[in-house]
C-alpha cells in the first residue's frame, strides 16, 4: 500500500503554519504543494470550465501537481460565494482525470463545525482526542493572529535598505510556524516586532489601501505581486483580509459595518464585497491618497459592488483603481496601470499642497 501524503492549495504564507497543524493532528507526511508558477495556472486552466474564476484554477493546478508528486489525501479549506461549490467540482474533474485519492472539506455549504473538523481529523487519525484539537486549534489561530499582526504592520512601514523587512519575516515564520508553547510565541513576536522597529525607515510618498476578494488579496501570485510592486514607489500599504479578519474579526465586526454602510447598502452583498464599502469609508476617515481594488475575472460580488464603490469614490474624493485578474492578465500592463494610477496620485497630492 502506497504511503499516506497529505496536501492542500497555495494561499500565501499560511501553508508553512498549516502543514505542522495537520501533521500534529494526524501523523500522516504532509507536503506543501508546489509553489504557484505559470505552469500551474496552465494546468488548471486546461482542465478547469472556461468561465470559471482564478481561485478555481490555481486550486485544482496544485491539486494536480501534488498529486503528481506522490500526495493521495486532499484538504480544501474554501467556503463561501460560489467558491462553496467548487470543492465538489474540483474532487469530480480529478476523478475523471484518473487520480486516486481522499478529498476532505473544512467547509461544507459555507458552514463547518468543530464536530465536522474533528470528525474529518478522527477519520485520518483514531487515537485523536477532542483536547488535542482543541490545543492545536487555539496554537494555530494564536500563531497566525500575531503573525498577520506582524505583517500589518510591515505593510505600513518602508525600510531604507530594501529587503531588510523580508529578511526578518522569513525567520519570523520559521521560528513561529510550529511552536507550541504560548509564553514562547508571545516570546517570538515581541522579537521580531522589535526587530521590525529598529530598522531604519523612510517616509512614504503615498498610503494606498487595498481592498477586495478574498484570495487575490491574500495570494501574491494571484496578484502579480501587487503588494511588492507598490513598495517600489515608497508607499505604505493597508491590506485589509488575512486569516485573522475571515476566522475572528469578519463576525464581530458585521453588527458594525451593516451600520456604517447603510448610507449605500440596504441588503448585505456576499463574500467580501459589504466588507470593501466599509473599508473605503475607513481608508477616507484615515486619509488615505488612493485605493486598489483587486477580484478574479467574473467574480460576481465583487462586480455587484463596483458602482457603489464607484459612488463611494466620487462622493468621497478618493481615488479607486480596479484590478480584474485571470490566467491571461498581462504583468506588464498590471505594471503600466499601477505606474500611471500612483503618478495620478502624486500629482493630485503635490496639487492639494500647493506645489
């Protein structure tokens, strides 16, 4: 009998924490998938229906390469929009493909549950106990809360020396990825947020917000590298959706956005699109120069809320970018239109000071 490998899709950094999660869980081999490159997006291009979304297509690329690589146990851990449904289509195409496999769902309908989770884990693992999925659960949402904390913070700042921050957050994530006991990652960050601090910084010439669907925002592949594109023109990032908001903050601020975004919404919109018309009143009250917003081609809420983002924008004053990516977008003209919207900005922040 072949060994037992376990896998799952890209999303970021979050494989590194995800992988030791699963292995203290189960104590099956688990490998990372390959990293997204364009042979990736091909692959899942190629077997994926044409008009589905990005999301799809980088997830079931993984999901080949993986399993081409040895894997035979997949986790997806999608839920919500249309996205709900894909877990279904993905196991189905690679049925047909000829892959033997396990496919288990985190999210079921966009709804899971801790007896779901511990019923999938128990599944992979007879000797797991309710308490041990309990402990990893909690280690694995304290470890990522204060990473993305971390990275909140590197978002908002310039070092003078480029590729002094990334050097510190490479070791961040290798010394916080798989520890387990809580006095040492709180340990952990405080190092590395020190660290963070006593870099030599330079001031920003913009603050640009980025807003939008959930994995474009959180996948740098997905976006072209967005995010490090902008830290070439000295400006200073506010990225919204991380791991942290979709497990914790989404729920507990959801009283509070219907409530600030009345004024434009009388229904709440699905997926992240009630979530970006709050955050464009946010980004205003913070003085921010301009913001990007990023979806997958097709992506219904995300379209479905552009013309109030739009009127957000005219009644605000604030500039907004919309970036639509898919497996044909161009790097180059993501470049190009990056270039010409932070020139705009430029020019209109040198006019507001009078120079």
């Amino acid at each position: 009998m072949n060994e037992k490998i376990i896998s799952f899709p890209h999303i970021g950094d979050y494989s590194y924490f995800v992988k030791p999660f699963i292995e203290k869980l189960t104590n099956i081999k688990v490998k990372v998938a390959p990293p997204i490159t364009k042979k990736t997006v091909e692959i899942g291009s190629k077997y994926s229906p044409d008009f589905v979304c990005l999301p799809f297509k980088y997830n079931l690329g993984n999901y080949i390469e993986t399993l081409e690589d040895g894997s035979n146990i997949l986790f997806q851990f999608g839920g919500g929009c249309r996205y709900g449904n894909y877990a279904e289509v993905q196991k189905t195409i690679l049925e047909d493909l000829g892959y033997e496999f396990e496919f288990y769902q985190f999210i079921k309908k966009g709804k899971t549950s801790f007896n779901h989770v511990y019923k999938m884990f128990k599944g992979l693992n007879e000797n797991l106990t309710r308490g041990k999925l309990i402990k990893e659960l909690f280690l694995i949402f304290f470890r990522i809360m204060l990473f993305d904390k971390s990275e909140d913070y590197r978002r908002g700042k310039l070092e003078e020396k480029e590729g002094e921050f990334k050097k510190i957050r490479s070791r961040l994530i290798n010394d916080l990825k798989d520890e387990a006991n809580v006095f040492k990652i709180i340990k952990i960050y405080k190092s590395y947020m020190s660290k963070y601090r006593k870099v030599k910084k330079k001031k920003p010439k913009l603050k640009i917000g980025i807003i939008g669907e959930l994995y474009t925002a959180m996948e740098p592949f997905a976006t072209h590298n967005l995010e490090d594109e902008l830290k070439k023109y000295d400006i200073s990032i506010k990225r919204f959706t991380d791991v942290s908001f979709l497990l914790i903050y989404k729920k507990l601020l959801s009283p509070l956005v219907k409530y600030k975004t009345k004024n434009y919404l009388k229904y709440k919109i699905g997926a992240d699109a009630t979530d970006n018309v709050y955050r464009m009143l946010i980004l205003k009250k913070k003085s921010y120069d301009g913001v990007i917003h990023t979806k997958p081609f097709g992506c219904t809420p995300e379209v479905g809320v552009i013309p109030i983002i739009n009127k957000i924008s005219n009644d605000e004053n604030l500039p907004v970018m919309f970036l639509s990516f898919d497996v044909q977008t161009s790097n180059t003209g993501i470049k190009t239109r990056i270039e010409a919207f932070v020139d705009m900005l430029l020019m209109r922040k040198e006019k507001k000071n009078g120079k």
